[in-house]
C-alpha cells in the first residue's frame, strides 16, 4: 500500500465515499452529511491512483479552552482491508485535530465492532463509559477518549 496517498477529501470524492459507506454501514451517512465536512481538517481519504479505498471523518469543537475532536466515521473498502489503511487514516486523522487545536479526541464504536475496537485500542483510546441504545438497531456504543497530550502519534 507504498501506492497510497492520504489527502484532504475534496468534493469530487464523494460519490465514492458514499458508495464505500453504504457497503460497510448498516445506517449510512448521506451525502450531504459527507458534503458539510469537505473543509474540515480531519475529512481525509486514501487516494490509490485516483480512486478513494477508504475515509475518516472527525472535527474539532471549542469547549472551553480544551477543544475535543471527535472521529465520526471512519471506513476501509472491504477489498482494501488488513493492509494498515485504517491505523494510516485514523493516524492522520488524530494529527490532524492536534494541529486544529484538539486536546482530548473522542468517537463512539459499536461494542460489537471488534476489528474497529482493537484498532482504537492499540491508537491508545480508552473506553469512557458504555452508552446504552446508542444506534437506531438499539446496539450499544462505548464512548471511547484518547488525551493527545499523551498521545506519541503512533498506535
Ligand atoms: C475498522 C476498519 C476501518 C479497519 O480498517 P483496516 O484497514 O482493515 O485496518 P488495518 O489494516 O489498518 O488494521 C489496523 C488494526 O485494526 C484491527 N483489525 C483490523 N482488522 C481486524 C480484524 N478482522 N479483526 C480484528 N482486528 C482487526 C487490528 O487491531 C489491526 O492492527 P494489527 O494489524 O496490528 O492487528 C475496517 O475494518 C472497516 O472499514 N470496517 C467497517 C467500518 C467500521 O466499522 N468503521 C469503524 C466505525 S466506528
């Protein structure tokens, strides 16, 4: 995956990041959920020769001198998956928030979720409380926290 390039996502880019979101989530983000992040920081793709093989989605929000950012989607086409592209664009996109200012960073993942928890774990996100009900099919989330203060940039 030496072929890859982690970009800002750009409007051109979102008709196949929706098609990859409708093939890995069981409530998809529309478009235009996608088309009001276009310029935030932490919106990037994984661009192969032009066409996208996965996204993240976070931004960062004022909170009394301790801005929070908060990863709110982040998705691998299942043909591209096993080959680090989700630990390359969630590590971007932490980078990313740092640089906008965030201090902690949050997200919420599906207890069931086991590949996207084992990678938030081994990013050093721990799991805050568990939410219950938190998606529309009534699975539970866990609020996941990671401090950037204490965050190396690896994972
Ligand atoms: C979660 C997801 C983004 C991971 O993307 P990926 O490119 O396959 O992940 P990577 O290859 O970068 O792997 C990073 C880590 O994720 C975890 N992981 C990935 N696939 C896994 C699997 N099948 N089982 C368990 N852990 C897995 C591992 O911790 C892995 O680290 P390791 O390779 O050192 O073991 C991808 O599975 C996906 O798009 N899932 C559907 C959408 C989704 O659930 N998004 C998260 C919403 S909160």
């Amino acid at each position: 995956m030496a072929d890859v390039t982690v970009r800002d996502a750009e409007r051109a880019d979102l008709l196949d990041v929706l098609r990859i979101e409708k093939r890995c989530f069981t409530e998809p983000w529309p478009y235009a959920a996608f088309e009001s992040f276009l310029n935030e920081p932490g919106f990037l793709v994984a661009d192969r020769e032009g066409s996208v093989l996965g996204y993240v989605v976070a931004d960062v929000m004022p909170n009394h001198g301790r801005d929070i950012g908060h990863v709110k989607d982040l998705a691998v086409a299942p043909e591209a998956r096993g080959l680090g592209l989700g630990r390359r664009l969630l590590q971007r996109g932490l980078l990313a928030l740092s640089f906008a200012g965030a201090a902690v960073v949050k997200l919420e993942v599906r207890v069931g979720n086991n590949s996207a928890l084992s990678l938030y774990r081994s990013a050093g996100f721990d799991s805050a409380r568990r939410v219950p009900s938190y998606y529309a099919d009534g699975e539970d989330a866990y609020l996941m926290v990671l401090d950037l203060s204490e965050w190396g940039g690896g994972g």
